[in-house]
C-alpha cells in the first residue's frame, strides 16, 4: 500500500472516531422535489464521500428525486396515497397557475392568491406526512436503524415529527419560507422591516419611504394573516402523533442547525445567529469542458460571443405568444445563443440560437465566451452567474425570483423584465445593456470576489456543522435562550407592565404624600387665621 493511500486510510479513521459508535454517521433524509433536491444532493454527496451512510426518505409519488444515480445515496421508498401522475399535474398546475394567473403588481391581489397556492401544497405536503408517519412497519424499520441525525427541507414539513418520534436530532435545510415565517417564529431571527426587505415583497435592501410603507405592510401580511399551511390542522395531527399538545412551530424550534442557501453577495445584511449558517452557492464548481458539438457553436460566435438563455428547470411550457417575442429578440443579438427550453420548439427560432431540454449551466457560464445570462432568478442559476461573473437579465416567474432579480438589479448587476408583460425590444435592449456597459460586468465581478472570498467553502461548512451535531448529539447550546419564552416575554410585555406598574405606584404614592402634605399645611394656616 503506497504512502498516499495509508495517509487517506489514516485520517477516514480519524473523522470516524469522532463518533461515539466507532463509526461514521447514519444520516436520515426528508426532502422535496425539484430544485430543493438539487441542492440537498450535493450535501448527501459530499457526507457519502466522507463516509457517512445517507437513507432518503422517498414516496413513491416522487417525480424528480432519482432513485438511480451513482452517488451512493441510499433511498427507502414509503407506498403513497398520491400516484406519480397526479404528483406530475398538481406541480404543473402550481407551477403555471403561478406564472400566469398571480398577478405580481398589486399586493391585494397578489398574497391573497398566493395564499391559495401555497394551501394546494400543504395538502400534498400533509398526505405525503401521514403516508410516512402513519406507516407503523416503516416507523419500526426507522427506529431499528438508529439514525444519528435527520436533515430536512424546513418548506416540507414532517422532518422534524419523524426526528421527534426516532429522538435524534435534526438539522433543515431552506431557501426561505413565506414573510420568513419559520425562520423568525421557529429560528429565533430577527427581520427588522425598516432594513431587511421582506421575501416576495420584490423589495432590495435600499429602500425609500414609501417602500418601507410597502414593507411594514408586507410584514404585517404575513404575521397575522397568510398562512403557509393550515396551522390548526398541523398543530393538531402534531399533537396526536406525539400524545401531548404541541404546535408545528414549536417541533420545528428545535432544530439544531437552520442552512439558509444564500450570502452576503445576494443577501442585504441583517441579524443573525449562531445556530444558522448561510450556505448559498453550496453548489457551485469549477466550470468543465463543453460537449463538442455544444463547443463548435460557440467557438463560431467569433468576437460577438455567447448569450446563454434559461428559466430554470421547473418550467417546460411557456405560451406561443411569449416564445414568439423571446425569438424575435434573439434573433436581433449579433451573438450566438443557448436557450434551455424544455418544450415544442418553437417555430420562428433564429439562426443564431439553438435550443437544448438540457443544458450544462454552469459550464457553459464559466465559458470565457459567455456575455450574458438570462434567467428566471432561481437562487442555483443567480449563485452559478455570481461564481462565474456574467451579468444578467433577470425575467422573474414565481417563487423568491422577483426578490433574487431584484436583489442583483439594486447591486447593479442585472437589468430586470417582467416575463408577461415585456416587449421583443424590451428584451434587446436589456442585453445590449448588460453587455455593453462595462458596470454590470465589474458589478457582477465584485460579487464574485466577495463570493469566493470566503474562509471555508460553503459546502464544507453544511458538511463540518452536520458531523458537529451528530458528535455532540446536538447543538443545543447555539440555539437562542428566546425559544424558552413566551411571546410576552419575547417582547419584555411582562417586564414593561411591571415597570409601568412601579411608575404608575410611585406617582401615585408621591401624589398622595403631596396632597397630604397640601392638606396639612392647610389645616394649619386655617387654625392660625382662627
């Protein structure tokens, strides 16, 4: 055995004895689909590789998470009440439901049927939950396997109830949730609305007065009356699995660990905590070679270069109409073009672009020909532009890409178009914009510095806090004290009361000794005058 080869042997051995069982972990997964998966599987990945075991928790519903693939993960497949064909029409629904029929300009119309969407979800997401839980073989299985940690997708609840029922602790993993409601109620954060733009609120960090209006207003919104799930249902199912009253927010509190996939390079800075690490980029590499016949087409862009054309991985249909006007644009750019486009090709496509199902993104970013994005604003496809430094056109669909785009266009490295509304010109102009004008290329270049600037990379960090919590059995002692309080507490209502109580006793106190007193030095002045 080579030198090489004993060192690598050596210190496998030595991450492992960091366990109390004398091997390495066993690491249970609840996740969702679509692109919240693309980001866990890099962290599932990256523990395979350093020796961990991985089981995913998968229903048999699931459309996107890949029982095939070579990674080493481990999948445990529960019988679910939902077939695959009607998990595959209810995401379309959502998906285009939202693109088309949400209006994004008016607040009152816009939450209220959000709202809505988000109840569709929660449906899915409360059978999927019940398949699971209910299932008692499954739960045996679980329980048998003793699992060191869970690591779940805080938009998908039920991670945290099979953490509860197997006792081990659990770590999420999340993008964002709705007016950041879990990560303020169940996290402990603090979202200060005169700074901190509320999430689809569409809002930067640089805001005017009446932006601020808009904010407080958004805040106000979703404290009081959006609710991501039905609460009341998941308090109560909470409760009845666990036997003893609980809340869904208060099982979520006790996480160990909160991954929020995003930086100070697309985030505007706000409070944060221990507990919560920020992780955006996690996925981002080096970029690899392009296929040859992928290459020789963008080699023939000559000096104009290329303009690489997605909107993300969600999306597989968009109207004639708006195909038409995306084409039209393109065929007016001097450069060539890759379009992701998952659907009937179109009809008038230009010479100059070509049109792929799929297509390697971050490659194709990183190619030195590459001038421009265009992008729905997914967080994955705004990381791989930052990593690389392109500059962008940000056409926001649904979800947090209008707060993404919007975050680029305050930083000064993308222009932004709404998706049903903009013009074949509307779409050149905005190109020749971002490629032509030299500080949307430094702007996006000062990003990627911050981005890369950074004194452990991303993924090592979810991966280092991940082995922290299953060698302490936790991390406890990160998480804020404010969880042990009440919402008086929380807000010192109770200590506010008491204080204005002894004001209020001593005023009143002081206004009877001077009345007293008043009275006295009457009563005296009164006997001398007799």
């Amino acid at each position: 055995m080579s030198r090489m080869m004993k060192t690598l042997l050596l210190l496998l051995l030595q991450l492992c004895s960091f366990f109390s069982t004398g091997s390495c972990g066993k690491v249970l997964v609840w996740q969702m689909e679509f692109n919240h998966w693309m980001n866990t599987k890099v962290i599932l990945v990256e523990l395979v590789q350093r020796g961990h075991e991985v089981t995913v928790l998968r229903p048999s519903s699931s459309v996107f998470i890949d029982l095939n693939n070579p990674s080493g993960i481990r999948f445990e497949t529960f019988p679910s009440s939902i077939t695959p064909e009607e998990m595959k029409k209810f995401f379309r629904h959502w998906i285009d439901n939202w693109v088309y029929d949400v209006p994004k300009d008016t607040y009152w119309e816009y939450f209220p049927l959000l709202q809505d969407i988000y109840r569709d979800f929660c449906n899915v997401c409360e059978r999927n939950c019940k398949d699971a839980v209910l299932n008692k073989k499954l739960l045996t299985k679980l329980q048998e396997s003793k699992f060191d940690l869970l690591l779940a997708d805080a938009q998908f609840p039920c991670g945290e109830l099979i953490a509860e029922l197997l006792k081990i602790p659990f770590v999420y993993t999340l993008r964002f949730s709705p007016g950041y409601t879990y990560e303020k109620y169940s996290g402990g954060l603090l979202f200060p609305p005169s700074y901190v733009p509320i999430i689809m609120s569409g809002l930067s960090g640089q805001m005017t007065f009446m932006e601020r209006v808009k904010n407080m207003l958004c805040m106000l919104y979703f404290d009081f009356w959006f609710q991501t799930y039905n609460e009341k249902k998941w308090n109560q199912f909470y409760s009845e699995v666990l036997g003893r009253p609980t809340t869904l927010f208060q099982v979520m509190a006790k996480a160990e660990m909160w991954f929020i996939r995003s930086y100070w390079d697309l985030e505007f800075p706000r409070p944060t905590l221990p507990n919560i690490e920020f992780v955006g980029g996690l996925h981002c590499k080096p970029a690899k070679p392009l296929p040859k016949e992928m290459e020789d087409f963008v080699q023939s862009s000559g000096e104009h270069g290329m303009v690489v054309f997605s909107l993300g991985s969600m999306i597989d249909n968009i109207t004639e109409e708006r195909a038409n006007v995306i084409t039209s644009a393109l065929a007016q750019l001097p450069q060539k073009v890759i379009w992701r486009f998952k659907g009937r090709k179109p009809d008038t496509l230009p010479p100059n672009t070509q049109v792929y199902e799929w297509i390697p993104q971050n490659d194709l970013l990183g190619h030195p020909k590459t001038k421009a994005f265009v992008t729905h604003g997914g967080a994955n496809g705004i990381y791989d532009a930052i990593t690389h430094g392109v500059p962008m056109v940000g056409i926001p669909l649904f979800s947090e890409q209008r707060d993404n785009t919007a975050h680029m266009k305050a930083k000064g490295a993308a222009v932004v178009l709404d998706f049903k509304t903009m013009s074949t010109a509307d779409l050149v102009n905005a190109l020749k914009e971002v490629m032509n004008n030299p500080s949307y290329k430094e702007n996006v270049m000062w990003l990627s510095t911050i981005h890369h600037d950074q004194p452990m990379k991303p993924l090592d960090r979810a991966a280092f806090w991940i082995e922290f919590v299953m060698r302490h059995k936790g991390a406890k002692h990160l998480q804020p004290l404010a969880q042990n309080l009440t919402w008086y507490q929380y807000h010192s209502l109770d200590v506010i009361g008491f204080l204005l109580a002894c004001v209020v006793t001593i005023t009143f106190l002081v206004m009877k000794c001077c009345l007293f007193y008043y009275w006295k030095i009457h009563k005296i002045g009164k006997k001398k005058k007799e």
